[in-house]
C-alpha cells in the first residue's frame, strides 16, 4: 500500500474511531456479541485437548531410568507385522493360546549392545486375605478350604507386579511405609489393598490365583496359566494408592510363565545410554512385539514414517457431514449475532457519512468506515473470546479435576485462527450495512427520521415478494433433492486389502458433496424467504394491539437489524432442537441394539472373581443380606445358571434352529427390527449389520444361555417378565429373537456341539416359546428343561450369580446406595443395573442445553438493546405525551414477541429437519446400528420452547421500563 492510499485511509480511520467511541455502548455490545459464542467454543476445544494427550500419556508411562517399555504379544505370527503407532498398541489385540511371544534374548538382539532388557510379569485379578499364622513364602495349590470361613469383607481383589530388584527399583512407586521387597518372600501392597484386608506392615498376607473364568484379555493367558495357586508374603511397605496392587520379587508368576509360556504376553523395560529408535520398534513388530519408546515419542516420526491406517469411508463421510453442520451453524450463529450492531451503526453514521459525502468522500471510504469497525471490533472479540474460553477450560479443570494437565495439547495456532475467524466475521458482518451506505443519497440521509432507503425497502412491491417466495420455494424445494438423492447413493467401499478405486477421492463418493449443496441451498432459500416471512408475520401481526402493530411495524423498518437476530435466535434453537432430536433417536438406536438383564430400578449381583459354586453363593448371599440391612425393599435372591465352556470335554450349549422362512444365507443375518417383533418379514442383511447385541449381565461365567425359575425371571423386572415366567413354568422356552418363533407360537430347540464345524442342532425338540425382547440372555430354561433337553452330568449348567427380588422397583438414589453398600462390604461382588440410556442424555447435555438457551437470550437483550437505543426518542416522545409505563414495557415485549415468534419455529423446525437427515444417514450406511426411529421428546420439547418464549417474554417485559429523564431527539 503506497503513501497516497494510507494518507487517504486516514481520515477513514479517524472517522471509524470517533463512532466507535461515540457510541461505547454499541461498541462494547458487538465486541461481546463476537465474544460470547468464541468463549463457547474455544471453552469446549480446550476442554476437549485438555485431557492428557496419547503421547503424553504414553511418556508417563515410562518409568524415569528407562528407554522404553516393550510389550510382547501372543498375536499369531501370520498377521505380522504388529501395526503399532508410537504410542504402543492402536487398539485391543487378540492373542493366540499356541503363540510363545518374544523373549528377553530375542528382544536384545534387536536392541544396541550397551542397552540392558529387565523383564517384568503382571497377573489378572488375584484374591488376598490376612493370616496373621501364616508361614511367609509357602507356596501350595489353592484348596477349597483356603477361604472358607473367611470374612468375605477382609478378602481383597488385587493385582500382582512381580520383576527383579533392578525393575523393582524402577516400577515402585514411592513408599508411605515400610521398606521394598528384599527377598522372594516379601512383597509391597497399596493402602487401599492394606485398608481391605486389615493387614500391616511385618504381618503376613495370603495371595490366591482363582480358577480361570474362561475369559482373556490382552494379557493372554496368564490366569489360565496362575489358576488354582497360592502363595503367603510378608508385607514389607506400603504404597499410597486407591488401587489394589502389589509388587514382589519374581518368585510366583514368572516360573509359573516360563513353565507354560504359550499365549502368555511378555513385558520389558529397556535402560541403557541408547535410545529405541522407531527403526528399531518396526523390527520389533515383525515379532509381534510393540514398544513405546521415549526418543521416539520425542522424536516423531513423520508421517511417511507411520503404518497406513484404515479409514471407514462411511464414518469419514458423517465426520464430514456433521463437520459441515457445525459449521455452517457456527457462521450463522456469529454473523447473525453481530450483523445488527453493524447495521445500527449504519444508521446512527448516516448524517455523519452523508456529510462526508457532500464533502467529497468517496463511497469506498464511506464503507470502509465500517467495515474497519467491523474488523477491528471481530479483533477485539476474537481476542476477548479465546482469552475467555481458554480461562473458562483452564478454570474448570483446576476446579473439577486438578490432576489434569489443562490445556496440554491445545495447538498453538488455535487461538491465532479464532482471532482470525473472528476479524473475518466481523468483515462480513459489515458488508451489507457498507453497501447500503456506499450507495446512500445525502440529501435523503441528512433528514431526521427513518432512513428512507429501509423504509423504502420495507414496502417490498407485491411482484417482489412473489418472486422472492417462489424463489426460496425452489431452492428449499432443491435442497430436498439433493438431500433424499444422497441417501440413496450407496458409500464406496474397498474390499479388505483393496485400495480404493480413485486415490484421493472425497469419502462418502458423490453423497457428500450432494449434502453439502444441499445445506447451501438450503441456507439460501432460508435467507430469501426471511424477508417474505417477515412480511407475513407483520401483516398477521397488524391485526393485534397497538403494542404489536408498532413493534412489527419497526422490525419491517428495521429489517437489517431484525432479521440477523431471528437468524440467530434460529440458529440456536434450531442446534437445540437438533441436539435433542439425534440425542434421543442415537439413545434408541443403542437401546435397539443392546441387552438387559433387569430394568430400571431392578438387581442382580454376580462374582467378580469366581471361585466355586458354593463360595461365589455364599458371597452373593451376603450381599443380598447387606442390601435388606441397608433398609431396601430386598425380599431374597433367586440362583441363574448358565453353560459352563471352561471345562475340558463340556461342548454342549442349546440354540434354536430358526424356522425355514428366517433363515439367512452364509454371511448375512436377520435384519434388526424383525428381531426386535417390529416387522412380520424377515429381510437378511450382511454380516455385522443384524442383530448381534451381546451379553449384559453382571458375571464372566457361562455363556448366553441362562437357566432359572420363573421367580428369577419375574425378578427381572422386565416388561412381559411375568408371562415369560408363567411360560418358563410350563417347560417353554423364552428367547430374544422374534425371527426363531414359528408361526404356531413354538420354536425347535436342541442341544448344539461347539466342536461340531456344521454348528448343527441336534434333536430339536418343538417347546412353546415367549419372545422377551431385548433380554440379554437369547434362551432361557427352567431346570427342569434344561434336564430334559439333555443338559445333565457333566453338561449341567453352573452356578453364575443371582437375580435380587424386591417388594417394589427400586428409586434411582436407592440403586445408587445399593451399589454403594455393596462396594463398601465386599471387593467380591458386582452389582448389575439397568444399563439403557436415558433419551435425553446426561448432565453434559444439559448444560449443552441450557448454554444454548443463555446465548439465545443473550442474543434477544441485545437485540431489545439495540432497538431501545434507536427508539428512545420514540419513547421518550410517547411517554411525555402520556404513554403509560405499562404500555411502555408492552411495547418491548411485543418487539421480543416478533423476534421470537419468526426465530423460534423457524428454527425449530429447521433442527427437527436436520437431525432427521442425519438419523436418515446414519441409516443408510448402517453405523453403529440400523437407527429404526426418529424419536425426538416432542412434548418436552414444546414445553421448553414454551418456557423458553415466556422467560424471553418475561425478560423483554423487566428490560421495558420507561426512560427516566426525557430528552429530545439527537443524531449525529
């Protein structure tokens, strides 16, 4: 820019800034219009990358003195390499029973000469108790004896640590107590650990490895390998920590391992001078192994460098279309919040601007007079915004949760671009009010009143409001189009091991731009047709009070600053309506596609560490006699069996053979809604998209199919609990699936070998059958049943947990306390509840909700604001000819009312849309389930759109006093 065009600038300058500081309120106004939704946003950015970041959390989990933390997995070698990232694994693994893992000699010679490997062994949960007599460092087999007559609330669930005194020194963390493990008897345990079981420093502690559940993790085999052993120790300290853990030197887990090695996952700690290079971590992967390397989590390898990573193009191409909604409704929420202080500003420079204008000032620099304030103002706002929301996440993290690094992986460049987005909005917010006063006539501006050229727009000519109606018709009419056209697009999708078809191409193939088109054609219509639905809300609205007629009569006049705030007020309501909508058919989706065992306000408690059928009875009876001392409406418990798949030569479980007309072919299943009883006919959809929902139940015993009485299943509590019940009495068969009933009400059930590769059921037999939906077990039996149908011997059912009978359903605080009694007796039981969703979400929601509802108010005072500052003249002048208070705050609530009555429908009605668009995506590529209803709370819903009406209304009558001193009309 040369000397010529600064010097002509700076008169713009000037001029920009005396408005600026002539009008502080609507200044200070706009900079916290531009403010108040940054500090929303920034808020929730930094409070989402405030949570400690993967690679942080992977460096802390290094201990100091060490390299690197090496993992070995049991992971069949025919999947090599393990694709790790530089934080360690990319996910859970399934590790293979046959597979011996990396050693500590194989993993040296990948690692530099001076580099030290220190191996270490973790074991699954493990049962502890006191024995004050007991002889420090037996070790002998675990008998059934070893805990009866145990008090069951000393007995402690914990896991064990176990490495030499080199990688003791390393992973234990410091001592409150005591001293570290010396010899192979000694052994380290936590405060909670020591508070559990009564045990002290110098007395001796019992360590018991259960019977294997039958379930792994990914820690392999290593409770299969542990089971059935125990050993005594000699508590040597104490470590500070709510967690149940132990340490000793390796003299229990690490032969036991050696021994039987298979599927058993290794850990190392390397130390040395030398660092783990990721070079040296992708050999490693070729093992099957996976490290997390300090050098290389401070060194990151670049891009080129990482594995390739698999993208679902369906969930990329809604993370595309909800980031496009975002958006777009956060440039409409901005621009619609800040445009009217623009526009007013307009007005109130127009005998200023057309002054200038006579003098010689070119239309350019009458704009660039607000167009500066509006950059200059976004600036402003932009930096208030994120200094504000950066404060608010930093606040509430040191408030909530101080152990949180607050902001720790918030990128630097975030603040920069919101000052950015906001200067940008605030240019844009500015562009129409500047053409409007490039183009004003002088003559008309230096008169007093209205400004002639927005009275002059507000008579739109009949022709015009036609042409305007059919227009936003048509482009509304488009938007639909393009909108129903890309739900019946299907998503490219490349075969496993396939790259795509056209590298590079946009996800979601030809959907996604269609949705993108149609939200901007959408936007579009909406914006052509705002100034149509004005007019006919004025023309609805002329026919009421006085009050009414003037406040109508002031937005037509008014339109530019009117209809921003409408937009705005939509944009909000219409992202509330939305949130409630997706929240609530998402929640029934999950619900769908999920089990329960008992519902809402209903028990059932299982083992957490199974031992025996008569201990794990015992403990379970305890604590129903817990809950009945704790003042519940506990009446008893009834025993649930189930199949036993841990024991050698036990291969039976009961299926259903499905009748002949919902039966799928290889590789499909029933689609969800004929599982659920929702349709007659069976459609077969492909494998993973049927219904599969699982097991819920508060055990890791057994599998899916639960032996009980009836009195269990009442118990339940379930809706058709008590028929099934009655059913199950009568040597019937209760199932979760309506596609394996046949037509005459009976289903063929039969006994099902799992070593059988056909999976065939053998001598089906027609039972009468109750369809429980939803039911987490897919066939339930009575005893008698199951003995009949030949489940007998060494195939009998086990003992897996215990259903709570109650008097009546339980209260929400009562299942808490429940829950609570129940943890604070014993570490051996798990209390199961009604796991279902609530459809209207959980606090987080709310609060969502009531921020939305608080920036929409905000939007409407301002609003109500900026009109008083244009009629307090006005009001002046009808107070002092006798106006009466009361008409006076009349008058601001009609102006409320005509804000809300075009924004609040509006937007509401846009929400409801959208999110039924996005539940229609989501069900035309399957995610996360079939998404059968759109549910949306719709009674609730007005109800908060009504009381959300009335406290604007109410707001808008407190803002209506009248002015306290008169004053004459004054412009610039």
């Amino acid at each position: 820019m040369n000397a010529a065009r600064l010097r002509a600038l700076r008169p713009v300058v000037r001029l920009a800034v005396r408005d600026a500081l002539a009008h502080k309120a609507r200044s200070l106004l706009a900079i916290l219009l531009v403010a108040a939704p940054l500090v929303l946003i920034v808020g929730f950015l930094g409070t989402r990358l405030s949570t400690p970041p993967t690679r942080q959390a992977a460096l802390a989990s290094i201990p100091d003195g060490a390299q690197a933390l090496v993992t070995g997995t049991a992971v069949d070698p025919v999947e090599a390499p393990f694709r790790q990232v530089p934080e360690g694994a990319p996910g859970p693994w399934m590790d293979s029973p046959d597979t011996v893992p990396l050693t500590a000699e194989e993993l040296a010679s990948y690692l530099p000469a001076r580099d030290r490997v220190l191996q270490f062994w973790d074991s699954e949960d493990l049962l502890a108790l006191a024995d004050p007599d007991a002889e420090a460092g037996a070790a002998t087999p675990a008998a059934a004896g070893d805990l009866q007559g145990a008090d069951f609330g000393a007995i402690g669930t914990f896991t064990l640590r176990e490495a030499d005194a080199a990688g003791l020194e390393l992973l234990l963390p410091p001592l409150v107590a005591g001293a570290a493990p010396t010899g192979t008897a000694d052994v380290v345990i936590t405060t909670a650990l020591a508070g559990r079981t009564g045990v002290e420093v110098g007395e001796a502690i019992i360590l018991i490895a259960p019977p294997f559940d039958g379930w792994y993790s990914t820690s392999g085999r290593i409770a299969e390998v542990m089971q059935d052993s125990r050993r005594t120790y000699r508590v040597t300290g104490l470590v500070d920590d709510g967690a149940a853990r132990a340490w000793a030197l390796p003299d229990w887990l690490a032969p036991a391992v050696q021994d039987d090695p298979a599927g058993v996952d290794t850990h190392f700690l390397v130390t040395g001078p030398d660092p783990i290079t990721w070079e040296v971590a992708k050999q490693l992967n070729g093992e099957m192994a996976f490290a997390v390397s300090r050098h290389v989590l401070t060194n990151y390898p670049d891009a080129s460098e990482l594995y390739p990573v698999a993208v679902s193009a369906d969930y990329l191409a809604t993370a595309l279309v909800m980031t496009v909604i975002a958006c777009a409704a956060a440039a409409g929420l901005l621009l619609g919040l800040v445009t009217p202080a623009f526009v007013v500003a307009a007005e109130q420079q127009r005998r200023t601007l057309a002054l200038a204008s006579a003098t010689g000032a070119a239309p350019r620099q009458l704009a660039r007079t607000i167009t500066l304030q509006g950059i200059a103002i976004g600036c402003l706002g932009g930096v208030l915004g994120a200094g504000g929301g950066l404060v608010a996440a930093w606040a509430a993290y040191r408030i909530f949760e101080p152990e949180v690094q607050a902001l720790a992986g918030l990128p630097g460049w975030l603040p920069v671009l919101v000052v950015a987005g906001a200067a940008l909005a605030g240019w844009l917010a500015t562009l129409a009010p500047a053409r409007r006063v490039a183009r004003m006539e002088p003559v008309q501006a230096l008169k007093r009143g209205n400004w002639p050229a927005d009275a002059v727009g507000a008579q739109q000519s009949r022709a015009g409001r036609r042409w305007r109606l059919l227009g936003g018709a048509c482009l509304l009419a488009a938007a639909i189009g393009c909108a129903l056209a890309s739900l019946r697009i299907q998503i490219p999708v490349a075969a496993p091991g396939e790259a795509p078809a056209v590298p590079g191409t946009l996800p979601g193939g030809a959907a996604v731009p269609l949705l993108v088109v149609a939200l901007l054609l959408g936007a579009v219509g909406l914006f052509v047709l705002a100034p149509v639905a004005l007019d006919a809300a004025i023309m609805v609205l002329a026919k009421g009070p006085l009050a009414l007629r003037v406040a109508a009569r002031d937005a037509a006049a008014h339109r530019g600053r009117a209809l921003p705030v409408v937009g705005a007020i939509g944009v909000v309501v219409a992202l509330a309506g939305g949130q409630t909508v997706y929240l609530a058919s998402s929640t029934a989706n999950y619900n769908d596609t999920s089990t329960v065992l008992v519902a809402p306000g209903h028990l059932a408690l299982g083992p957490r560490v199974p031992v025996s059928d008569d201990f794990d009875a015992a403990v379970l009876a305890d604590a129903a006699s817990v809950l009945q001392d704790a003042g519940l409406p506990v009446t008893g418990s009834a025993p649930v069996r189930a199949m036993d798949f841990r024991k050698e030569g036990v291969s039976y479980t009961l299926r259903v053979e499905p009748p002949a007309d919902s039966r799928c072919p290889d590789f499909t299943d029933p689609d969800v809604a004929a599982s659920l009883g929702l349709v007659d006919t069976v459609t077969c959809v492909p494998a993973g998209q049927g219904y599969n929902p699982g097991i819920t139940a508060p055990w890791m015993l057994g599998d899916d199919v639960f032996v009980m009485e009836g009195q269990a299943l009442r118990a339940t509590g379930l809706d058709g609990a008590q028929e099934a019940a009655e059913l199950l009495e009568a040597g019937g068969v209760v199932v979760n699936n309506a596609t394996w009933i046949d037509d005459d009400g009976t289903v063929r059930v039969g006994l099902m070998d799992y070593s059988d590769a056909a999976m065939t059921v053998q001598h089906p037999q027609s039972r009468d059958a109750y369809f429980l939906p939803r039911m987490t077990a897919t066939i339930t039996v009575s005893p008698a049943t199951a003995a009949e149908l030949g489940l007998t011997g060494a195939d009998a059912p086990i003992y897996v947990g215990e259903m709570v009978q109650l008097s009546r359903p339980l209260t929400a605080a009562e299942t808490a306390t429940a829950r609570r009694v129940v943890e604070e007796r014993s570490d051996l039981v798990t209390v199961g509840t009604n796991s279902d969703l609530p459809p209207w979400g959980g606090v987080a929601d709310f609060a969502v909700l009531a921020v939305l509802a608080a920036v929409a108010l905000f939007a409407l005072v301002v609003s109500l604001l900026l009109t008083r500052t244009q009629m307090r003249a006005d009001m002046v002048t009808m107070h002092a000819v006798g106006a009466s208070p009361r008409f006076l705050r009349r008058l601001t609530a009609a102006h409320a009312t005509v804000i809300l009555a075009l924004g609040v429908p509006a937007g509401a009605v846009c929400g409801w849309a959208v999110a039924a668009y996005l539940v229609a995506w989501n069900r035309h590529v399957a995610i996360d389930g079939p998404w059968l209803r759109l549910e949306g709370l719709w009674g609730w819903q007005l109800v908060g759109l009504a009381g959300f009406v009335a406290v604007g209304l109410g707001v808008a009558w407190l803002m209506g006093r009248p002015p306290r001193h008169l004053a004459r009309s004054r412009d610039d």
